[in-house]
C-alpha cells in the first residue's frame, strides 16, 4: 500500500479507501443489501491488514447502524491512531428549521451523535454529504472550525457540490481564520467525468484532494455488463438511477477496460482503479466480500501507460450531471 497527505490537512493515507456504505442494518426501501456486523468486521479486519487505514462511512447510511458497525470494529481491529476515519452529516431540513433548529445547532447535533456511534472522542475528517443551502456558509464554517479547535474534528470536508462553492466557503474561513475545506468526496469514474470540467482542475490548483465515490460505478465497472449480477445490482435503485440512462456509451468504455485487463493478465477492478488513481488522492472503494478487498490494494501498484490511458479514455462522451448533483436546488432557489 501508499500513503499521501490528504490535500492540506496533517492526515496521511492511503491511496484506498474502503467504503463503508455496504455495512449496517438493512434499510427497507434503500440499503437492503447491506452486511451484518459480523461480516462487515471481517472486510475491516482484512482492509487493515492490506495496509488500509482510511475509512468513510456516514450518519446516513443504514440510519447511523453504519456508524456503529464501523466504530466497533476498527476500536476492537486497532489503535486509534492507526486509521484515518471519515463520516458525513446532511444538511438541516426545512422541518428542522420551522421548529427553531439552526443550521449551526443541527451541525453541532448531527456531530455529537455519529461521535457517540463511532464510539470515539474525535473525526479525523467530517464531511458535508451534500451542500447545505439552508445554512449561511458562514454560520458551516464557523461551525465546523469550532468542532476543529474542541479537537473533535481534525479537517473539513465536502461531498456532493461544486468548485465554485468549495472557493467561495475557503475565500470565507481564509478571511475569517477559520480552518478550510481540505477534501471533496464527489461523483468521479472512468464512466463519468464531469468533474473534469472544473472540481478536478480547481482542485489541483488549490492543493485539495480529491476522494471520489462510485469509483467503480457501482460495480459496473469490475465486470462486463450481463456477465454477473450481485444483490447490489439487483436492488440498489439509486444506482440505476444514475447509470442506466448512459448505459449504451458507457459499455464501450467498459468494453477496453475488459480488453485491457485480459491483455495485462489482471482484473478489470484493477484497470478502473489504475486509471483513476491517475487522476485523483484516494477513491473511496466499497466492498460486500473479503475478495472485493484484494484488486484495489493491487490497483495501486499498477501503472497504465499513456496509450491504455488513452484507449480508455477516447470513447467518453459527456454525461448528464446525475444522483444528488442533477437535483440543482439551486436552480429552484433562482425561480
């Protein structure tokens, strides 16, 4: 395994991250193909042992049953100084709102809460799961500098939103003195690319790391369409959701990946990651099996040479924005 610093924190690590999403208490409607926590601690377990030691979960997966399954087992696998753990809050509802909950109050609610479920005194990164519209940016970032300087968080992240307000919350805790936005989690794979267009060059220019989801497409991209079906695949609606509509030019793509696996003698898991590894700090990979494990760690060490790179990438047309990104509450907000 590598390691690397985590954009302009004092983190390190490594170039995997398992996602923990897979894990919890099924959620009827939603999450039904989650792990128990039995299972779920054997995947940890193996991850560590494979040099893993960053972990994402969220207070939203699996109504918090995420939070709790991760905590146990990492505080029972290793020393808290050992991991790197990840989770995600959501953003204050309006019901919230009309019942006199500020946004400030729901982020430091929202904290206490996956801190007790993690079973731990501190996050070592705290993200935003998608951009809080409700909230001045300024009563966020004075929230979660706070959270920072209690040593209950050690960085700030950001799922689910774009470049522009990624700069406009860091122009705001430079001015203020507040600690800045270090990470951003976002929908980024060989299969979409949008993020291309202005969060990755951004990115590069502010020094801050990228952490994609979805990094395999949900699966769709460890295997040639048709070829297997897995329970995800079957019932993970959100996920269908954002792919199906694209699926004609996509399987192309996933087509060279499979091409260039069987050449190279190695899994298509390995190609995808290969190349996004290219391109971004650590990609937040799930797995519902221990074997699922194995072809991320060895992603890492896999180098692609500028013509794989390049067959892989030629057939990409532009896609849609899709999942949370394609609602644009924004937009709404304009009319």
């Amino acid at each position: 395994m590598k390691y690397v610093q985590l954009g302009n924190s004092d983190l390190t690590v490594s170039r995997i991250c398992l996602g923990c999403m897979g894990f919890g208490a099924p959620t009827p409607g939603s999450h039904t193909w989650t792990l128990s926590e039995e299972e779920s601690a054997e995947i940890i377990r193996c991850a560590l042992d494979q040099g893993i030691n960053f972990f994402d979960t969220a207070m939203g997966y699996s109504g918090g049953t995420s939070e709790e399954f991760v905590g146990r087992a990492l505080r029972s696998a290793a020393p808290r100084d050992q991991y790197v753990i990840a989770t995600k809050y959501t953003p204050v509802t309006p019901t919230e709102l009309e019942a006199g909950v500020t946004g400030a109050q729901h982020i430091r609610e929202c904290l206490d809460a996956s801190l007790k479920r993690l079973g731990m005194d501190h996050i070592d990164l705290y993200i935003m799961h998608m951009w809080d519209y409700l909230t001045p940016v300024y009563d966020t970032m004075r929230t979660l500098n706070d959270a920072v300087r209690a040593g209950k968080i050690r960085a700030i992240g950001v799922s689910n939103c774009s470049a522009w307000q990624i700069a406009k919350a860091n122009a705001l805790a430079e001015r203020e003195g507040f600690a800045k936005i270090v990470s951003v989690q976002s929908h980024y794979n060989l299969i979409h690319r949008e993020e291309e267009r202005d969060m990755r060059p951004f990115c590069l220019e502010d020094g801050i790391a990228m952490t994609p989801y979805s990094a395999l497409a949900a699966g769709r991209l460890s295997r040639l369409p048709g070829s297997e079906t897995t329970k995800r695949l079957e019932q993970d609606a959100y996920a269908r959701f954002k792919y199906d509509a694209t699926a004609e030019h996509d399987n192309v793509i996933i087509g060279r990946v499979a091409e260039i696996a069987e050449k190279r003698g190695v899994t298509m898991t390995e190609i995808a990651l290969a190349w996004l590894l290219t391109k971004v700090t650590a990609p937040v990979c799930g797995a519902t099996k221990v074997r699922h494990i194995d072809g991320p760690v060895r992603a890492v060490d896999l180098e692609l040479t500028a013509e794989e790179i390049a067959r892989l990438e030629e057939p990409y047309v532009p896609h849609a924005l899709a999942g949370v990104m394609a609602q644009r509450p924004w937009q709404k907000q304009a009319e």
